[in-house]
C-alpha cells in the first residue's frame, strides 16, 4: 500500500511539474516577440472617431511593437466577412461582432476605442426642435447598430418627443445621412464629426449632442476572429500596447491627432480639423478593456426571433479581456475611461 500511494505521490508530482512548466513556458510566450509581424486592419469610415489608430500609424507606434500595419476601409458587413476569411486581422467598427457572435461567427472584442456614442442629431432648416420632428423620419447607417440606438436613447433621454414618434431611413454610412438631410430626403440624421461640422456650415440646426448624454455603446470598438487571438497571443499584446500608447498621445497632444485627422480624413480646413478633434478627444479611452456595458446597450436592442441565441448570452461572450488585463497589471495601462 505504501509503494502504491509513493508510486501515486510521484506521479502526481510529476503532473505538478509539467503543468507548472507548461504554465511558465506560456507566461515567457506572451509578452515576447509578435507571431505575426504584418497586420491588416480596417476601419469603416473616414470618421475622426478613429484618430487614435491613424496617430498609432503616423507616430510609428505600431513599428515599436514591431508590426507593420495595412488599412482597409471597410463597412462593418464586410468587415466581419473579411475576418472570418483571414483577410484582415483586426477591424475597428461598432457593434456589429455582437450581432456576428450571435449568429454564429467565432468573432470577438479586444477593446474599446469609444464605448459611449459620440454623435449629434441635426435637423433640417425648417427643424428648429426636437418637438418639430413628431412624425417625421431620421436618416441613419443601418438598423440596430450604433447610428440608430443612440438616436433612439438619446430620444428617450429628452423627454420632449419618444423614438416612437418617429421612424428611421436607413442610408448606410454617415455622408450619406447628410446628404439625405440636405437634400430633404429626411428631416433629420444622427451625424458624427467631420460632417457635424458640415452640417453647420449647410445652415442645419443642431437638436441633440449625444456625447454628454452618456450613452454606452459601441462608437468604436475593435476585435478578432477567435483563432487569430487564439495563435497570436504577442501580436494581440503589441496591438494593444500601441492603441493603448496612440489614444493617449492624441488626447494629451492635440497637434499630433489634428495632423492625422487632416491627412486620413482628407480635409484641409483648420476649423473642420479642430472641430472634429473637439467632438471626440475628450472620449477617446486608452484604458483599452471592453466594457461589460457597451455590449449590454447592444444586446438589449435585439429580437430574439432574428437573434435566437441572445436568451442564453452574456456579455463575457463576446470579448476578451485577458489581454488588456494583463498589460494593466505590468503596469503599461491606465484603468478604463483614463488617460495614462
């Protein structure tokens, strides 16, 4: 009996061993050299929301990691298509991987770029109120994603008219709300900066600025197929560590954003420049994790009948934070919603 527990003691010994091996052998993986050293990222838009990925690019932040990056634009459909087909690594959009997640696609999360919606609401000339706009219609992108659930909370949150007396024109992308605005196609669009700022200059009148409101969503997210994170640990890291640095940078250094803003969103007007970095610099988070409410604010907006898996989701399902955790506890990021 003796020789056959010694025999169990040694083999369990033995197992103690080669898990902590196995353990200390993963812990020396992550954190070194990237897997992979050439990305492709997209972004859906020439929005200044995405100024702290140009900042990471223009700054050469991404080559201190040790990543030379690619970008793509992208509409947040083809965004997820591409992911799964191994032709991007990386896309920053709204909430749509929720909705991907949903249905199947082995998608998820890395962090946060905004994750409370940073949009105004602009009527038409004749709209000099929320109250004008009771029985009218709203252009936004596409139902069920960021454009649409901020309008609609923001609604909510004025007391002055319901989203229900309303209805929605969905129109794809954010120049083509204003153009719809303007050409009276619709009495109103839920607008992001720089088209903020060209829907003053077009005599339209702001009703609603959604940014102080609060609301959490996903303005900009950004994530992964499951096994790109899964064989890529150090290349994720680095990522990270690079948006981590540029949002920082482009909200403690408002020169370096604005030359960005001015190159990717093709726009030479310093008043434009300015007026867009104004809009998103004070939302930008370098604490990079995923908050658990930007996904509940997605969830909540869908059917069961069209996402019949949402009765049995969490939040946890659809992001990975293990990442971002990790560079918080070296020390190399500031808690959500700082700035380091």
């Amino acid at each position: 009996m003796a020789a056959s527990r010694n025999a169990r003691w040694n083999v369990a010994v033995g197992l103690f061993f080669i898990l902590a091996c196995l353990s200390v052998s993963h812990a020396a993986q992550v954190g070194g050299k990237p897997e992979k050293n050439s990305l492709n990222i997209s972004y859906a838009q020439p929005s200044g929301a995405f100024t702290p990925l140009w900042v990471a690019q223009e700054e050469g932040l991404f080559k201190k990691q040790a990543l030379d990056v690619s970008f793509k634009v992208l509409n947040a459909q083809v965004a997820t298509q591409a992911l799964v087909a191994g032709e991007i690594d990386v896309a920053f959009l709204g909430p749509d991987l929720v909705n991907a997640r949903l249905q199947g696609v082995p998608v998820k999360y890395l962090g946060g770029m905004l994750q409370q919606f940073v949009f105004q609401l602009w009527g038409a000339k004749e709209i000099k109120s929320l109250a004008d706009l009771r029985g009218k219609t709203i252009a936004v992108t596409t139902p069920r994603t960021s454009t649409e659930i901020a309008t609609r909370e923001a609604l909510k949150k004025s007391g002055v008219i319901s989203d229900k007396d309303i209805s929605f024109l969905y129109v794809q992308s954010i120049p083509a709300i204003l153009t719809s605005v303007i050409n009276g196609k619709t009495q109103a669009g839920t607008l992001s900066a720089p088209n903020t700022l060209k829907a003053r200059s077009a005599g339209l009148n702001l009703l609603i600025d959604i940014g102080p409101l609060n609301i959490p969503g996903f303005h900009v997210g950004y994530g992964s197929h499951d096994q790109f994170i899964k064989s890529n640990p150090n290349t994720v890291l680095a990522f990270l560590k690079a948006i981590a640095e540029a949002t920082a940078l482009a909200r403690q250094n408002a020169a370096v954003a604005k030359r960005a803003i001015a190159k990717y969103g093709d726009i030479d007007d310093p008043k434009m420049i300015d007026g867009t970095y104004d809009q998103f610099a004070p939302y930008w988070d370098a604490g990079v994790a995923t908050r658990v409410d930007a996904v509940q604010g997605q969830l909540i907006y869908l059917d069961e009948k069209e996402f019949p898996r949402i009765k049995d989701a969490r939040p946890a399902d659809f992001f990975d934070n293990s990442f971002a955790d990790a560079l918080r506890k070296a020390g190399l990021l500031p808690a959500p919603g700082q700035v380091k």
